[in-house]
C-alpha cells in the first residue's frame, strides 16, 4: 500500500472510529507517520479494546 493509499484508507477508518466511539475526538485519531503505535494506545484506552482487536478493525475497513 503506499502513501495516498494509506492516507485515504485512515481518513475512512478515523471517521468511523469517530462515529463508532462516540468520545473519540481529532486529537484522539491525529495520526502522523511513526505515531501508529502511539495512536493505536490512545484508541486502546478509549475502546478498552486491545491492540490487535483495533488492527483488525482497522485492516477489515
């Protein structure tokens, strides 16, 4: 997958994240290159899901 392809497939998992979980804010799913794993533990302690419960998540959207 490369970069556009990456970026546009994050812009559709933020907002379903978003809509999904509904505390979620932008700063919650800001993501930047190097910053996933960072993300994926804020998203973590907002879910109360694990870490490869939100990589399939996000792999299956």
């Amino acid at each position: 997958m490369n970069s556009q392809e990456l970026e546009g497939k994050w812009n559709q998992v933020k907002g379903n994240f978003k809509q999904k979980y509904g505390s979620l804010t932008d700063d919650d799913v800001t993501y930047s290159e190097g910053k996933f794993d960072e993300m994926l533990g804020k998203l973590q302690e907002k879910t109360g899901k694990k870490k490869e419960e939100l990589k399939k998540e996000i792999e299956s959207m």
